[in-house]
C-alpha cells in the first residue's frame, strides 16, 4: 500500500512544478488560437490542429518564456515528463476549446507514445514529445511512432523536439534522416523543433 505523504505541499518551493504548470496553463488562455477554420471530423483537420497547436507551444515556449519549466535551478534540463506534461497543460487547453480528445501516454499494444489528439474513431493524430539530447532521439522517429501509428489506425504523426544543448548533431541527424524518407516517398512524421534554452530563437520547422 502506497503511504500518503506527510504535511502540506511546499508551494514556496514547489517541488512538483504544480504552480508552473498552473501559470503555463494561464499563459495558454491568455494567448487563444483560432483553429475554427479546420475540420475535426477528419484525420488531415484534426492534423492541421494538432500542427498549430504544437506550433503555438514552440512560441509559448520560446517567447513567453515556459522553457523556465524545463530548467533546474543551476539551468541543467529537468526530466522529459516535466515537458511533456507542459505540453499536455498547453495542448488541454487548445484541444478543448476545439471539441478535441487529448489523451496522454495512450498504449494500444505498442507502447505508450505521449499524446493522442482525436475526434472520433478515425481522426487521430500522435505526437511524441523529445529533449534533444534523448539518447533515443532517432531512434523514436525511425522505430517508435511508425509502430504507434499503426497500433492506434492512424498515419499522421508530430515528433516534437526540444532543443535542450548548443550541439545540433542530433536535431542535424534527424532532418537528414527525415529527408531521406520523404526523397523516398515514405510518409514520416512532421518534425517540430523548439527552442527550450533560456535564449531565444524561433522554432526550425520541417
């Protein structure tokens, strides 16, 4: 039996990030997106959405400054469930205001990928979300979200990338793999790379 913890939750400190999360969440309401253009009873609608979405949180993140969420105190990356879960809090909003299904870490017999953006049976999108300096960077392009696509009937995914460290040999490797799929005629996931070091720069988007 899991034992509760003792004593208040330390919000001067908060070690969950739960007071970040809730002003990530408010920076997300003061800066709605418009996506009544798009259709959300169809795969390329809900794609298009989850496209912009996933484009408005690389602008949340890089010019409203949630790439503090990222951050230890010492500027050292957090864990990557500290961004997928700001991901999530960012995405919950949009997807809702939009009639939209978010399930995060949805597993359909092939592992769990992050998130799962859906209206209806067949209108479905995955999107995976990385630090750069994942170790299993490529190999969750070239390996996971195929296998994730096709456990949960979808061919339309999102890599969502980080960018956590100066070196781009990883974020290089990626696009040059990326590249070589598409030359070939394979569909492949949109790579989205977003800033996430305290620097500004605007979102690389292939």
């Amino acid at each position: 039996m899991r034992r509760r913890p003792h004593g208040p939750y330390d919000f001067e400190h908060d070690p969950a990030g739960l007071l970040e999360w809730f002003e990530a969440k408010q920076i997300a309401s003061e800066h709605p997106l418009d996506l009544l253009q798009f259709r959300t009873d169809t795969a390329e609608g809900v794609y298009n959405i989850a496209k912009r979405i996933c484009e408005r949180f690389g602008s949340l993140v890089e010019n409203q400054r949630i790439n503090r969420l990222f951050l230890n105190g010492d500027g050292s990356p957090r864990k990557e469930k500290y961004a997928q879960l700001t991901f999530y809090v960012v995405a919950e909003q949009y997807c809702e205001a939009n009639d939209l299904d978010l399930s995060p870490e949805a597993d359909a017999g092939a592992g769990p990928v992050d998130f799962k953006m859906s209206h209806g049976a067949f209108a479905k999108v995955t999107v995976e979300v990385k630090y750069s300096h994942n170790s299993h960077l490529v190999k969750g392009f070239e390996k996971q979200l195929p296998a994730y696509n096709r456990a949960e009937r979808t061919d339309r995914s999102i890599y969502l990338v980080i960018r956590t460290t100066e070196s781009e040999s990883q974020i290089e490797r990626l696009l040059e793999l990326e590249g070589q799929h598409r030359r070939s005629g394979q569909r492949v996931p949109e790579i989205i790379v977003v800033d996430g070091r305290l620097a500004e720069s605007a979102s690389k988007r292939r």
